[in-house]
C-alpha cells in the first residue's frame, strides 16, 4: 500500500504505513476492481427504507467472474453500539452534503469484502453523523441516508467532517448488510484525534485513511464482513 500524507482539517500532518511494504492480494484486487467499468448502484430496494434490512430478497448478480481467495487473514470488521440517535427510513443517497451547509467536505469510499476477499454487491450501507458543531438531526434527515454497494461491491460517501460533542471522538455511524446476512452495526474513526485516546468506545481497527486533497478531505475504509 503507498504511503499518504493525512492531515485533519486543523493542518495537521498525519502518516499512513510505510510504502515499502508489499501490496496485499486484496490490495491488488482492489486496484483490479477500480480499473472495471463501475456498474452503477444495485437499483434493487430504491422504493425501501433503512428499516427493511432484514426483508430484501437475495439478488446478488450472477455475472461477476471469480476472484480467488486472498488469504490475507483480515477479520471481520468489529461490531460497536448502535448509539441513541439512530433513525430507521433514511433517505436512499449517496451525497449527504446540502446547499448551504457547513463543515470541510469529505467523501468516504471502500469496498464490502467477506473473509475470503470476494467483493459484495448489494450491500445496504447506512451512514449517519452530527454535523460540523456537534449536533445531530433528529427530527428530520440531515448528514443521514442509506445506499447499496455496485458490482463490485464498491460504495462512495459525500458528507462533511463531522464535528464533536461531550464523551466522544470524531466518528461516523453506519450499518452494513449484505443480501440476507446479519447486520453488521459500526463506527468509522479519524486519525490522530486527541480524543481517541479517552474514548471508551474507540477502536484503533475501525479507523479510516484520510488525506487532503485541495479544500476536502478524503476517507478509505474496506468493510469485512463475518462469512466466506
């Protein structure tokens, strides 16, 4: 994996691993996966809301070629609290971001593998965060929506950097499952917050890639999920 310079929006520099280590199976099935023609999101569910997880009938695509089986040892991503704000019906989006709305853009990007390193399609993705001073909507839907990853089981997020409130870090809530599997309930973390270290529900597992790129920022994070 090259290495990165990472910065928060404060301007301060942060380091990704060193580039002299040598590129993972499931790193070079990643590059493969960005070289295909994307596909587009699945349109399976577009009528549905975030609450109907468990209901979506199983419409994996049968036209995927094989990928063999990376052995990377990557565990499944690790599961953390649902929180108190979670809210069923989310809007289906992949742009979170409103006019007029405050905060440092940040697109958020990765691919839903198993433990074997097959990329999924279909998988429902729902993303929800504070905005830029901390506060969360819970009256209507803002900096909240749900998508599915494309063929090749890829999935883009365009929000803003989220802001702090009491007790926590920096983060983002989302909830991923693929057709007919458990729902797998998470958090996704910024690198080099001084509040990481006196969070108790941080994760150093669940923390994302961040660099600068101009005025934004942009976030990687792979999903494992718990089956082959």
């Amino acid at each position: 994996m090259s290495s990165d310079d990472i910065e928060t929006p404060d301007g301060q520099p942060r380091a990704t691993n060193s580039g002299n280590q040598p590129m993972s199976r499931k790193e070079m099935l990643k590059k493969s996966l960005v070289a295909m023609p994307l596909l587009g999101l699945a349109a399976a569910g577009t009528a549905q809301g975030a609450e109907h997880f468990t209901d979506r009938p199983d419409q994996l695509p049968r036209n995927l070629p094989p990928t063999p089986e990376c052995n990377d040892g990557d565990p499944a991503t690790p599961p953390q609290t649902e929180g108190p704000y979670f809210k069923p019906n989310s809007p289906q989006r992949t742009n979170l971001v409103e006019p007029g709305m405050p905060g440092v853009r940040l697109t958020v990007s990765g691919f839903v593998f198993t433990r074997a390193c097959r990329p999924v399609p279909q998988v429902l993705l729902d993303f929800w965060q504070c905005d830029n001073g901390g506060q969360y909507d819970n009256v209507g839907y803002r900096l909240r929506g749900h998508q599915f990853t494309d063929a090749q089981g890829k999935f883009l997020l365009a929000t803003i950097w989220p802001g702090l409130y009491p007790g926590r870090t920096r983060h983002i809530h989302v909830k991923v499952q693929a057709p007919n599997r458990p729902i797998l309930t998470t958090q996704l973390y910024f690198p080099g917050e001084p509040r990481n270290n006196t969070d108790p529900i941080f994760d150093p597992r669940l923390l994302m890639n961040i660099r600068t790129v101009g005025d934004a920022r942009e976030g990687t994070f792979d999903f494992v999920l718990n089956f082959r």
